[in-house]
C-alpha cells in the first residue's frame, strides 16, 4: 500500500518527466522515435495506474492476494523498465556514438527517481535497477563492442563513468530502503506501545473501579456499624450490639486483607523487593504451613490433610513468598470448598522438578476459566454476588510468586467434584541442599518454625 500510495501520488510528476524528455529528444534526435516510444510509455503508465488503483480498493487481504498482487505489480514494473530503457536506448542509438550525455542523464534520472520512490517494494526496486544497470551498460559497450578501441577513446571513459553512476544509484537505493525499514520499524513500535498504552489504561480504570467497590463495600458496613453504637440505639441490646462489632471487626479484616494483597501485587510487578532464595526442604516447610491453615479450614468445617513427604526433596526459594503462595492456594481451596469435605497438600519429585499440590473437593472451575482465575480481581461466577468472600488477587499473586521461582502454577478441575493447583518448581542444586536433619543443630528445626510463625502471625 505504500507503494502504491507513493507511486499515484507522483504521476503527474512522472508524466511532466516524460513529456520534457520526448520533446528533447524529438527536437535534438528524431521525431517519430521519440513519439513512438513515449506512447508505450504511456501505455505502460495507464496500465500502472488502473492497477494501483484496483489493489488500493481492495480490503481484507488473503495471503493469495497478497501474492497475487505482488506478482501483478512486478509484471506492472517490468513492462515500465522495458518501456523506459527502450526509449533511452533508441535515442542513444540516434545520437550516436561519445553523444551519451543526454539518454545516459535520462536513465540516471530514472534510477535516482527508483531509488527514492519505489524502495517499499523491494522486487519492485530490484527489477528496475536491474533494467536500468544493464541499460548503462549496454549503451556504451553496444559501439566499444563494435569498434573495441584503444583504453584511451572516450568511449571507455563512458563505460567507467557509467559504472560509477550505477553504483551512486544503488548505493542511494540501498539508503532509502533502510531509512524506510527504519521508519517502519519504528511506527510498528509505536503501534505497539499505543497498544500496550491502551490496556494498560483499560486496565488501571477497571483497577480503579474494582477498588473503589471493594472498599466502597466494607468501609460502608463498618461506618454503619459505627454509628448504630455511637448513637447509643444498641446501649440496651448488647447481644445486637456484640453482632454489629463483630461485623465492623470482619470488614477491618476484609480491608486489611485487600490493602496486603494490593501492597504485595505492586511489589511482585514492579520489582520493587528482591527474593532471597534459599534451600528449603518441603518435609518441613510443607507441615508448618498445614499447622498454619488448620485454624482457618477447621472454622470452615474443613479437614485439611498432608499427605506423606520423603526427605530429601529440597527447592531452592524464598520462604516468606512461597509461603504465601500456599496460604493464597489454600484459601482458595478451603472458601471454595463445602463443609465436611477434605482439602489435601501433597509433594513428589519429578525429574529435576518438585510439585507441590493442593486439592480439594469444593465446586470445580469450568474449563473456560481455568486460566481467567489467574487474572486480576477475577473470581468465579458463583462469587460474582459474593457468596465467597475475597479480593480476587490471591491467584494472580501466586502465579506470579511461581514465575520469579522460575516455576510453574497451573490448575486442573471437574466440575461438581473438585480442583488441584499444582506449583512445579526446580529443584536445588546438590551443593545448595542443606545437611540431612540429623546432622543439624537439634534447635535449627525450631528456630525456622518459630521464624514463619512470627513473620505469618
């Protein structure tokens, strides 16, 4: 299309150029050559012109058309470089031999013309410097063939100097065509980012829409609950009144949660904080954080298990944010599980890879939103009226804990029966596995779980 566009933009410029060279040459050579040639020029501009014009109204291109085109406006090209040379050739042949000034500056022009216009189609613009450069050619060795005089003639002095012409225009050629490549490299980047610039503002207005409700939501709850207490209207219910401060006490919590979660998705995107990553075996890792959870999933009428953890299984990770990874797993197994149902931590090895995963016996995810689960602020249908609470975050939050692991969190669901997150993640290096227990301080073991239990308090 820029091809084309460029091309119809300059016809009547091309067609003066024309014009101005058949009358030269008519005036100075011979008046029906010129005039011959100048119609098949003609002809050939007509043909050019009802071409560009059928693609440019074309939309919604194939890859058939794009080939088909492309072989049209090269067939286009080649009868106007046939057209050209033949008139630049035939007024050379009448001005006889050392008179080449005027056809040879004709077909410089001509290649000058190419270079800055036609190098958005590079068969385009290789066709005709291929016609123009074997054009310069055969001018002046068509009488050095002939007579093959001395290296001193002119005509050798012609020869050379139309070398030299011809590497000037393909030296411009090769200019313009990278100054193109460049700028159209460029407005593809600027596309793009325009693009990008476009959902990321999308993104941050529903961002915004989505923390004004959830914080819109509790905060109301709280300040109502608030001024029913200070107004004094539950002075004489203290039973209503013990209700109202527990409700205003779970929203705080709501909130508290909300502004955690969105303090560790900013740090986790803009990498603000660094992750310490060391050996961590899960036969003790995993156990602390099921004693962590069960106060969570007993309130929730929930059996949390682990199942059995051979030693020995040690990945190399930052124990604060893998730790809260599993807790955002495992709250998500145990809010989006029924009563009296199980929720099961599990871990084996597989090749150089640990996974680690977390199933439950809750309502399943459809296959459709097994990866939208992962997005910001998305929960499923049935929590869409807030039947389960939460933010929405904690998926996105682990799955990006997972990827600075350089691991991999994916989920696997049947509807009516339960869901599994597994996290796969490397495996430490011999050398960075820490001593058997055994060998270890007997306090160590102690020290580290009274470590998580301070910093998840």
């Amino acid at each position: 299309r820029d091809y084309i566009s460029g091309g119809m933009s300059l016809v009547w410029q091309r067609h003066a150029t024309f014009f101005a060279a058949m009358v030269l040459s008519a005036s100075y050579f011979d008046l029906a050559t010129a005039m011959s040639w100048y119609v098949v020029v003609l002809v050939s501009e007509l043909f050019d012109t009802y071409l560009s014009r059928h693609i440019i109204r074309q939309e919604n291109w194939s890859l058939e058309d794009g080939r088909r085109y492309m072989l049209m406006l090269v067939s286009s090209t080649l009868f106007s470089s046939f057209a050209i040379c033949g008139f630049i050739i035939a007024v050379a042949t009448n001005a006889g031999p050392t008179a080449y000034f005027t056809p040879l500056f004709f077909l410089f022009a001509a290649g000058i013309f190419a270079a800055m216009n036609n190098h958005q189609l590079l068969p385009a613009l290789m066709l005709r410097l291929v016609m123009y450069g074997l054009s310069f050619l055969y001018i002046p060795l068509h009488d050095i063939l002939a007579d093959w005089p001395p290296i001193q003639d002119i005509l050798w002095l012609q020869l050379f100097t139309s070398l030299f012409v011809m590497y000037f225009v393909v030296d411009c050629s090769r200019i313009f065509l990278k100054l193109y490549r460049h700028n159209l490299n460029q407005m593809k980047a600027l596309q793009k980012e325009h693009q990008l610039t476009k959902v990321a503002f999308k993104a941050k207005t529903e961002f915004l829409a989505t923390i004004s409700h959830e914080l819109r939501t509790p905060l109301t709850s709280i300040t109502g609950s608030l001024g029913l207490i200070s107004s004094g209207a539950l002075d004489k219910a203290p039973e209503k009144r013990a209700s109202v401060l527990k409700i205003a006490n779970d929203n705080c919590d709501r909130l508290s949660i909300l502004i955690e979660e969105i303090l560790s998705l900013q740090t986790l995107e803009s990498d603000e904080v660094g992750f310490n990553f060391e050996p961590l075996p899960l036969a003790e890792f995993l156990p602390e954080v099921a004693e962590l959870m069960r106060a969570q999933s007993a309130k929730a009428n929930i059996t949390l298990d682990l199942a059995p953890i051979e030693d020995g299984l040690v990945v190399s990770a930052d124990q604060d944010r893998l730790l809260e990874l599993m807790k955002n797993l495992l709250t998500n197994a145990v809010n989006f599980s029924a009563p009296d149902t199980r929720v099961t931590i599990s871990a084996r090895k597989s090749g150089d890879t640990a996974v680690i995963s977390v199933a439950d016996q809750g309502i399943g995810i459809p296959e459709a939103d097994r990866e939208r689960i992962f997005e910001k602020f998305t929960q499923l249908a049935s929590s869409d009226h807030r039947e389960v609470g939460g933010t929405g975050l904690g998926l996105n939050i682990a799955r990006q804990i997972a990827e600075k692991h350089r691991g991999r969190l994916e989920c696997d669901s049947t509807l009516g029966e339960g869901s599994t997150f597994t996290l796969t993640l490397p495996l430490a290096a011999e050398r960075e596995k820490p001593a058997p227990a055994s060998r270890r301080a007997p306090q160590e073991s102690t020290r580290a779980r009274g470590r998580m239990r301070r910093k998840t308090g």
